[in-house]
DNA sequence: TTGTAAGCGTTATCAC
DNA sequence: GTGATAACGCTTACAA
C-alpha cells in the first residue's frame, strides 16, 4: 500500500510537505498542495493512523468493557455511546465480559498494551484491587476509588417508585433486587441506591415494613426458584418495586401464573424503561434510565481526559414512564 | 511509561534479547530471561501494541459495521461475535452506521486508515460501487460481488413457514416484509429469500393466490400507516408470514386491535426467534435464527484471511421455534 | 546466545 | 514555503 514517501517521490517533494497537505498544517503553496492531492488520488494513498498513533502517542481509541450486549438497556446504551464517541472523533472498541472477572481484568490488561485513550467499564465484578489508577477509565453504576463515574439518579428512582405505589394505596410492599453481592465480592454498586431511596420514602410516609428481597446478581435476567417461592409466600403484597425491567417481569409472569391481577391485585414497577419493541403483552411501569443521557455524560468525561481537564462524576436524571403494571 | 529500551537498559542487555523474552522467540538462556522478567514487573513495562502493528502490518482488530446495536437480533449477534473473535486473538471496533449510506463508507474509510484485519459489513445501503474489494471483507445477509458473505439458510427458512401455515391449514395466506428496495436503491439483501422460499413451498402445494406486502426498510422496527391499512382490508387472511419477528409483532398488535384473535382467527409466524426476556404477552411462533452459528461462520472465515487462505460463503441452518401465534 | 541496526509510516523541529 | 532528519517502540535479519 502506497505510503507518504511514495507520494511524496511521485510529486517530487519532501514527505514534511505532504504530510503538511494532509493535515492541513503550516505553508504548502496552493500549487503544490493541488499537485500532491492529485498523486494522492492518483495512487489511492491512504494515511496510515496505526504510525500516526505512534507518533502522536495516542491513537483515538476508546474501549467499552461490559457484561453483554445482548441485555437490551446495555445494547441500547452501546449504541449512544458509540454515536457519541463517533462525534467526538473517536473510534469504539467493544468488550463482552460475559461476567467474568477474569475476562474484565485480561480485557484492561489489553487495552493497556493497545495504549487506548480511555476505558468505559460496567462491571459488577470485584476488580477494585487490580484496577490501575492511573488509567483514563469512566466506570457506570459503580463507584471505585478515585474513577469518576456516571449513573442513572438510582435514589430519585426509588423515590419516585415508593410515591407511586403510596397514591396507588399500596400497604404491603415488598422489594425486589438482584444486587447483593455478598456471597462471592463485597462490592457495593450504585445500583442499590434504588432501594435505599424507595425504601427511605416509604419511611417518611409511615412504611417501616417492608418485605426485602435480595439475591446475587446472575445474569441480569433469571430469578433463582427460590425467590419465585419467597414471592408466593407473601400473598398479602400489593405493591412491588423491582430493580429491574428484565426482573418485573419474571415477577409479573409468576404472579400472574399464580392467579394475581396485574395491576389490580398487585401493582409492580420496574426500572431501566425505554422501549422493547418484541412486547405483546403489558407495558411495564417502570422508572426510566436514558442512555441518550447517559452517553453524553460518558463521552463528556472521556473528551476531559483527552484534554486533561479535570473529570467529575455525573449523575443523569431519571424519569417516570407509565406503563400498564402499576 | 517504560519501553523496551528502559527494560534493556535495566536489565544490562539488548532490546532484541527482552523482544525475544516477551514474545517467546528464538534462543534466550534462562538467567537472562529470569532477570528481564523480573526487570519488566519492576518497572510495570507493558509492551506497545501499536508499535507492535506499525512492525508486523497487522493489528489484530476486526470491525463490525452494523445499522443498530438497539435491535435485539443484533445485540445478541454482536454478543456471539465479540466472543468468537476474542477467542482467536481478535479485538472488535463496533461501527453503528444508523442506516445511512454516508456513515457505512466513512466508516469504511476510517477503518482503511486504521488498516484493520478485516470488516464484517451489516447494510441495506447501496454502497456495491464504493465498496473497495480488495479489503477483506466479510458481509452479512448480503451479496456482493467478490466478497464472501454468510447468512442464514433464508429459503429454507421460508419453506419452513409455509409448511407450518398449510398444516395448520391456512388458506388465505399473506406475506409481509420491510426489505423492499426499489425506492432509493437497487440493492437486494438474501433476506428477500424468505419471501421466495415461502412462496415457492406455498405453490407446490397449489396455493398460488398470496396476498404479498412490501415495503421499503425502515428502522426496522415500526410499520408504516398504509401498511396496517392494507392488513385491514384484507379480512379473509388466516395465515401470515412476516418477514421478522419485529414486524410481527406490529402485525400482531394490528390485528388484536382490529378484533382477530391470535392464532385462531390468524396464524402469525415471523423469524429470527431467540429470546427477548422483557416480554409479558405471547411468545411469537418464529424461523430462528442462530447468532452464535453465524458468529463462528463469521470468524471462521476472518481467520481465513488472515492465514491467507481462500475464503468461501457459509450458509448457517435455521429452526422452527413454536411459540403462541401460530 | 546475544547485540546492532534497519525498517515500519507518520509528525514535528529546524535549518535553509 | 520547503526538505532533511530525529523520534515514536517494536520485530527481525544478520553479525558476532
């Protein structure tokens, strides 16, 4: 493939003044720059941005480390930070996980030797200790020491969950989340922040009893059977905040199968919201998480890094959507 | 940050000795390599990948060019894909083009400069005569000239559907899909195999009347007005067959609104199949298609390049997957 | 076994 | 305005 020198051969100048043309920096006569974007053209010479990465010691490159794709709010997300790297002028590499902390960890490890601009990490694995500090990482939904970081507003969320099944005239709440994380790493992330904020508005409003559940986190889709069975065993509850979209439903389908009313009998809330066009059945009311928003908050920190600007962390608002569930 | 001169110099010997340690190459007494190893931790040395491409040619990225990662096929084929190149040493850049022509070739532009290992092309657009066939290229559900593509067995598939509409003893039979071209571009994607497939199959069993609806791609996802209209004025259909399980869903929904019951009054099949867990109505009776399949087609042949071997199309088997509509 | 040096394709600094 | 040339960090003959 044609490089700089042939060019530059070809029009009988130096490389200094074709790569003056290329860039658009310093002096070239307007002869010589038409001259050599005529060779250009003539022998199909295309910039190689693997030297200038070397040269320029930083080659555009930002690296998305995430659990799965395939999760529909991740896929969604994906897409707008792309987009908005993509504006940025920067290129996206991606990094399915798959949950694995060791994927995570040979994932960073690669990314440094592939010197990246900058790493997006969603992760629930305990990699705090091996993180390397110094590397221009964005983390989502989780806080590590001295990472900035952006999230959804999780305590307003919950909030808002616990006001709305309170004007509905729900008396037996229960909680439902899979984010506890103490049976194999003690991370804490800011996802649990849904059920805090939910939990402490129950309290302002006289509900101190509230059924918890919790379970680790698997594959963000799946609830284990035995929490299917704690769910039966309070038929009593009307109202129910889930952590998560992918989780309300699992609930509703088994209430439903257990002869409950949705939402008559039980009002049920999830989170995450947006749009999952394969629906036939009821729209889930759930509180929104906007990837729009979230992307720009992300491609805002990474832009700082690039300029070393001081970085800090976002918080991006949520919102109410109204479903049929609740 | 350290190179391997620093390690050299540290470690008293020359750079070709530590290259050699790093990359297990050629002859290196052990003391030697023990003492550089050590040197290497010491000093937190991660080898330069970039400079390591400027060398060898080659970067060890594959980019995937795709419309959409919203879209839940794609999200989950993107998933299988990433997968299957990490586990033969590749990295992925991910280009969502937004299905706009103008994106598609500047992505493949940058991706030239960027000298990647090869490009898996996802398009509707009419970018045949942009298309720079020298590059190695593998594309998707998509023919073009002198480059391999893989996609899923689509004529089989649509003989499947028709098989399953005429045992469930359909007779008023309507096919509807958002691959239609003709509007802005002449390209024609193996996804219109469906069609053929299916009408085919329906001939050879004597129903030669299908009412048959085509429209140009969209977002695939939302139907146009005149489309809906067109299934209402069509009363007498029992059985559908619609070219995604996106489109029919809408045609589901359409229906329902207008009184049909689903499958008794009609039958409706779509495909791609697979899961989508937030869905709390019907599962939709569908031609599956397989990600992780056609993610190892993908890679077998990107290997193939690389080893410089010749490269040929692969088609990938689809399933029938029962569901509620038909 | 090991070290020297050429080469990969750029950009940027300095003379001219 | 322009052209040598050093530098970026690595691999790999080739020599020793």
């Amino acid at each position: 493939m044609a490089s700089i020198i042939d060019v530059a051969k070809k029009a009988g100048v130096g490389i200094a003044t074709v790569s003056r043309t290329i860039n658009n920096s310093g002096y070239v006569k307007k002869e010589t720059r038409e001259k050599i974007e005529r060779i250009i053209k003539e022998v199909g010479y295309v910039p190689n941005e693997i030297a200038r990465s070397m040269t320029l010691q930083k080659n555009n490159i930002v690296a998305f480390i995430l659990p799965n794709s395939t999760h529909l709010f991740f896929g969604e997300l994906l897409y707008y930070v792309e987009e908005e790297l993509y504006n940025q002028g920067f290129k996206m590499m991606i990094c399915n996980s798959s949950m694995q902390t060791e994927k995570d960890l040979s994932y960073i490890d690669l990314l440094k030797k592939n010197r990246v601009d900058a790493i997006i990490l969603l992760t629930n694995n305990d990699v705090e200790s091996q993180l390397d500090k110094r590397l221009p990482i964005v983390s989502f939904d989780r806080k590590f020491d001295g990472v900035p970081f952006v999230s959804s507003d999780n305590h307003a969320g919950g909030v808002m969950a616990a006001k709305h099944l309170i004007k509905k005239g729900c008396k037996n709440i229960m909680f439902i989340g899979d984010d506890a994380q103490g049976l194999h790493t003690n991370v804490s992330t800011e996802v649990s922040k849904r059920r805090i904020g939910f939990l402490e508005e129950l309290k302002r409003n006289g509900i101190d009893k509230v059924i918890n559940i919790e379970y680790p986190l698997g594959n963000y889709i799946y609830i284990p059977d035995y929490v299917h069975e704690l769910i039966q065993s309070h038929p009593e509850v009307d109202g129910i905040f889930c952590i998560s979209d992918a989780v309300a439903a699992e609930v509703i389908l088994n209430l439903e199968k257990n002869g409950k009313k949705i939402p008559e009998d039980v009002k049920v809330i999830g989170f995450d919201g947006g749009r999952s066009f394969i629906n036939l059945g009821k729209r889930i009311t759930s509180i929104g998480q906007s990837p729009k928003l979230i992307a720009e908050a992300i491609s805002e920190i990474i832009v700082k890094y690039y300029l070393k600007e001081k970085v800090e962390n976002i918080i991006v608002p949520v919102y109410f959507q109204n479903g049929d569930t609740a």
